[in-house]
C-alpha cells in the first residue's frame, strides 16, 4: 500500500523559518495486513513562529493521500494526530484538515501549554479509491527576540477504519423502517373490524357487548338500529399490539360506522362507509444494516397517530330465515403520522440516522364473504374468509443517515388472506355469549391467529 504525502510551508510575515513538513525523506508510513490501519510517521512535521524566530505566524502542510480498502461503497476513519506543542501566554498554535477543501477538524490551542497534544476526529469517503486530506500545523506569536518562540510539532497521524456499509444495506435498512409502519397499520386492522362487528349476523339487532382476544385487546362493541335500513356499530378498545416485529406501547383504538341495508327480501344490497383509529401511536423502530463484518441493530421511539377511513359495499342473499350469505368488498386508506427521532450514534452505530417525521399512506382492497346460520334454538354461528391486497404507497420511511445522506425505504405490497368462525350460545333472552377464531396469513410473515370471547346484550 503507497502513502504519498508533500508539505507546503508558508509564513505570514518575515523570512520563511520552520519545518519542511513531510518532504521526500521525511516521513514513513506503517500499514496493517488487512489494509484497515494506517500510522504516518513524521521526522519534523512542525510549524514556530513568534519569539526570536523572525515569523510572527507559520504554517506547515502536509497533502495525503491514503488508498481506500473497498472504495465501492462508504468507508469511515477515526483519525488521530499526535505530536507536542509549546506555547507562551500571547501565543497559539493549531491543527486544521481539509477534505476537498472544507475544514473537517480545527484544533486550536492557546497559551501557555507545554506538552502533548492528542486530538482526533473521524472522516469520510465514498467513490474513491483514495483520501484525500490537507493537513496544516500552524504556530503565531509576537516577535521578540528574549520570548521562547511558540511551535507545534507533529509526530503520527494514524488512520483506522472503523465504518463501512454499501449503498444497498442502508436502503434495505430504510426498508425495514417502510414495512415496520406499515405492520403498524395491519396489525390494528383486525382488531378495528372486529370492533365494527366483521362476525356478526347483519340480521343481529341492537346490541352491546365486551370482549378480550388474544391480541391483546379488551373493550366494548355495539349496533344500534335507527330504523329504514340504516344502523351504526362501533366500540372502542385498549390493545397492546404484540403480533408484528414492531413493538407498539398500548394505545386506545376507535372506530365507528354507518350502514344502509335495503329492505327485507331474499336478496338485499347494502353499502357500509366508517372510520378507526387511535389518536395516539408510539412505536419503536429499528432497523439493521452492515457495518464492516458486523450486522449492526439500532433504533428509537416514534410518536403519533393513525386514521383509517373505509367504504364497504356487497350483497345478502337469504334463502331462508336460518341462513344468511353475505359478500361484500371494501376499500381502506389509512393514514400514519409519526414524529422523528435521532438514533443514538453510539459504538457500533458508525451510519446512525436521523429517522424524519411524517405520514404514510397505505389502501387495502379485499374480497370478503360470511355464512351465519342461526340454529332456532341456543346455537348460531358464523363462518367467514377474505382474501385481499395491501398496497404500500407513498412516503413509506425518510432519514438522514451519516456518511451516507439522504436515503428513502419503501415497505412492500402484501397479498393476504383470512378465515375465521363464530359461535354464539343464547343465555336467555337478553344475554348471550360468544367466542371466535380467526387467522391471518400476509405475504412474508407468520400466520396472526386471534382468539376471542365476548358477553353481548341485546336490547
């Protein structure tokens, strides 16, 4: 590995006098096996001025040029610099680097202070096989021939490759990010159907009911019939999500709905339009990536709402009064909002990002279908499947990611499918009780299984 380096020297007034930074000879270079490591060594890297030297300011410079270990994708150095400066009340000294003419580091030191001097930063190249910097030293102070002169002088500076990812691991990690705020949206979709009635008759009457199921929901439903054809269903439930990779706090969950249902006959049309939602939404999100050889985890805490508004429209076929059929299609868009946060940029998390706030959007068409048969005595019960698409839509997850910039992750679209029953034990006349299972099966994950029971009233 080749290490080429020149030094320019240049004084603000008087005589040049100082170091020739890194000429020809001047220095030496150590680089590790793998090419992740490199140490410059310096002869008489320095700058003095002030004092007796004739040059109240000087400056020294240094040009590397440090070949790349895999300049295909971003690559991160620690550097350090290493050296002694001495200085005298009235004087100072620093240490600046450019990278492609922008100031990267500039370490000023002031009097009076004789000793080491240790500082270091990191920085960062993509597209190259090499890094390019412009290292200066420097030194100023008043002439005076009786004063000490003011001088820095610069032993190593040592390169360590601490990052490297690909355009590709950061895009996918912005993905996870994308398809994580869209499980947000899935997983509560079931359980606001549910709240909706999805299991119930449309013959059911008025009623009331509290439930729990499995996916860590508890709270109430009803119908009301207002009369020609036209009746609303809604509930409200406490859920804490636990089926998705996503962790979601707990969080209330609302919805309501209006239907109109043509007049009793074998065949009836209805159309259903609603909402649900919950007004406040806190997740963690996360998302990986590799740096290096490592796959490397970070995340954080995202906060704020979903809204979801729907449109159902379908037919009830009734052979008889035991049974009835009912298929139906229905369009959801629903609405994410959720703030930013910055990643801990920490340890391992040399590509930190700063995940940004705002809304994804994400429409679900499906096909559904339901049989209930009503027994004439104590026992009814339902049967239901679905099969639908989740589309992706816009805005799926922005950030700002260091050393890389700007980088947008898009979730991906779900064909889905579910099956579910109801069975319904009439108590008496009034009081009824009910239990449900239902599972859900999405492209890419687990199958969602949801268990349920409910005590109804009907009045």
């Amino acid at each position: 590995m080749n290490l080429f380096a020149f030094a320019v020297l240049s004084a603000a007034t008087g005589p040049a006098h100082a170091a020739n930074g890194c000429a020809d000879g001047t220095f030496s270079s150590v680089h590790s096996p793998d090419g992740n490591a490199t140490s410059v060594l310096f002869d008489d890297f320095s700058a003095t001025a002030g004092g007796g030297s004739g040059t109240s300011r000087a400056t020294s410079t240094c040009n590397l040029s440090v070949p790349v270990t895999n300049p295909g994708g971003y690559t991160v150095y620690q550097v350090d610099y290493r050296g002694f400066v001495t200085t005298q009340d009235g004087q100072a000294a620093s240490i600046v680097t450019q990278q492609d003419g922008k100031t990267v580091l500039n370490h000023q030191i002031t009097g009076p202070l004789d000793d080491d001097v240790s500082v270091g930063n990191r920085i960062g190249v993509s597209g190259s096989d090499t890094l390019e910097l412009a290292v200066i030293v420097g030194a100023t102070g008043s002439l005076n021939v009786t004063d000490p002169e003011a001088g820095l002088f610069l032993d190593s500076i040592d390169f360590a490759r601490v990052g490297f990812t690909t355009a590709q691991s950061v895009t996918n990690s912005a993905d996870q990010l994308a398809r994580q705020r869209q499980s947000i949206v899935l997983d509560l979709m079931d359980t606001a159907q549910n709240l909706l009635g999805q299991s119930q008759r449309f013959d059911s009457g008025n009623y009331l009911s509290a439930f729990g199921s499995s996916d860590a929901a508890a709270g109430f439903n009803g119908r009301w019939n207002a009369g020609n054809g036209v009746s609303f269903l809604g509930g409200a439930a406490v859920v804490n999500p636990n089926r998705t990779g996503v962790s979601i706090d707990t969080l209330v969950l609302l919805a309501g709905a209006a239907r109109y249902t043509t007049a009793e006959a074998q065949w009836r049309a209805f159309g259903e339009a609603g909402a649900w939602g919950s007004p406040k939404v806190s997740a963690n999100l996360s998302r990986s990536y590799l740096n290096m050889t490592d796959m490397v985890f970070a995340g954080g805490t995202a906060s704020g709402s979903l809204f979801s508004a729907y449109g159902r429209i379908g037919a009830i076929y009734a052979p008889d009064d035991a049974n009835e059929i009912a298929f139906s299609a229905r369009f959801t868009r629903s609405w994410l909002d959720l703030d930013g946060y910055r990643e801990a940029g920490t340890g391992a998390n040399v590509f930190a990002a700063t995940v940004k706030g705002g809304r994804s959007e994400a429409d679900t068409v499906s096909a559904e279908i339901a049989w209930s048969h009503d027994t004439g005595g104590q026992l009814d019960y339902t049967v239901a499947g679905a099969i639908g698409r989740t589309f992706a839509g816009r805005n799926g997850a922005k950030a700002s990611v260091d050393w890389v910039g700007d980088v947008t992750g898009t979730a991906d679209d779900q064909d889905f499918a579910t099956l579910g029953g109801r069975v319904g034990w009439k108590i008496d006349e009034i009081w009824k009780v009910e239990t449900s299972v239902s599972a859900t099966f999405r492209e890419q994950d687990k199958p969602d299984w949801n268990i349920g029971g409910q005590l109804k009233a009907s009045f």
